[in-house]
C-alpha cells in the first residue's frame, strides 16, 4: 500500500501507477444486496435459474454501478492519504463498461494518478482506473475518479 503525506508527495507520483487492490468476490449475495439497496431486481441480476436458461452468460451478472460502487473499497487498499481532515468524491469522467462481471468472478482495480491540482489548498487528484475481472482480457470497468483531499 501507498502511504502519502502531502500534496509535494501525491504529485511525484503523477503519470505513475499507484498500485493494485486484493481480488474482490463479486457473489450472489452481494448483487442480491445491492439490487434491495438500489430497487434494481432485474433478473439478469437476481434469478439464476432463469439467467442460466436465458442469459447469453449463463449466469447472473453484477449490475453495472455495482462494480462502480466497489470503488471506495478497492482504493482504500491501494493508498493511504495521512494528514487530510476530509476526502470528498468529486466526479467521474470517461467510464466505460467494458464487460460484465459474471457472478463468482473476482475483480480488482489498477490505478494510476493521471492528474494532481491544488485548488487553493485543496488537493484535486484525477486517478486513472481499471476494474478488472481475473482471468479476464478486457476490464469490466475504466475511467477517471476525480477526489477532493483537505490536507491539514
């Protein structure tokens, strides 16, 4: 894991790779979850019978903002920011869905700092993103997730 300090610090790393996350399961029991949290039932996500019988996958699939919404979590694990009072999610720019995550498949995030701003003491950091499916050739997800870090 990354550990940073200081905006001088995040900004040495710019155009580098900043690390990778621990492989996730994506189960059933976590799409079941989310599709109560978002009202999101359909059944591509939630019946496996009938995605095994009429689903091109042959299975459920994770809904999309799903693999969206592990994003805090995997990110957590590739860097720690000290010294910060507050860290705000600012935005998203440029996500694409690349394929869907099957469910039982294991997905990961590779990140990188595209860009670094500091907006009157404000650290605004551009991080590059990949969420992708093990064994897999495509990502099921990239894009840029834009923070907001207050240093103290």
């Amino acid at each position: 894991m990354l550990i940073v300090n200081s905006y001088d610090e995040f900004a040495s790393y710019l155009g580098k790779e900043l690390g990778c996350s621990e492989w996730l399961t994506i189960d059933q029991e976590r799409i079941n979850l989310f599709a109560d949290a978002t009202l999101d039932h359909q059944w591509i996500h939630v019946d496996p019978e009938r995605a095994k019988e009429e689903s091109p996958y042959k299975s459920t699939i994770a809904h999309g903002y799903l693999t969206l919404s592990v994003l805090p979590h995997l990110w957590a694990q590739i860097i720690k920011v000290n010294n910060i009072k507050m860290l705000v999610n600012y935005g998203m720019d440029k996500m694409r869905f690349g394929q869907p995550v099957v469910t039982g498949s294991k997905v990961r995030m590779v990140a990188s700092l595209h860009n670094i701003q500091n907006l009157r003491g404000i650290c605004k950091v551009e991080v590059a993103f990949k969420i992708e499916i093990e064994g897999a050739r495509k990502p099921a997800l990239e894009g840029i997730s834009s923070f907001l870090y207050y240093f103290i």
